[in-house]
C-alpha cells in the first residue's frame, strides 16, 4: 500500500489527505479516515466526520491509503 491520487474502486476505510501528500512544499497534512461505500445505485461515495450527507468521491481530489485492515 502506497500514497495514491487515484480514487478509490472499492469499499473501505481510506486515509485522505485533501492537500496532497506528495506536495513537496507541503508542510501540514490534513489526514482523515474517511469510509467509502456504494450508495443505492453502486456509486462509491464517502462518508466523512461532520458532514452529514455522504459525498460522491469524484468530487474528492486529494490523496488515498488504503483501504485499511480492520484492527486485529
């Protein structure tokens, strides 16, 4: 697993960084762990803490890692 642009093709909890994590002049990264499943009509969206409504994850540029392993 590696830091990606790419968006994510299936469910899962996600490491997003909004910013870029590869930027070079970045100095803060805003990480969050953000869920992504399939809504009605089998388009991923996300679900991200604090917002309400779920967002299609097309609209999300930014980084990805994951999708996470469930804690052992």
């Amino acid at each position: 697993m590696a830091w990606t642009s790419a968006k994510p093709i299936v469910a899962g909890k996600y490491w997003y960084d909004p910013n870029g994590h590869h930027q070079a002049d970045r100095q803060v990264h805003e990480l969050r762990i953000v869920a992504i499943r399939p809504d009605a009509n089998g388009n991923l969206v996300a679900l991200l803490h604090g917002v309400t409504d779920t967002i299609p994850i097309e609209t999300l540029n930014g980084d990805w890692f994951g999708p996470l392993a469930p804690p052992v």
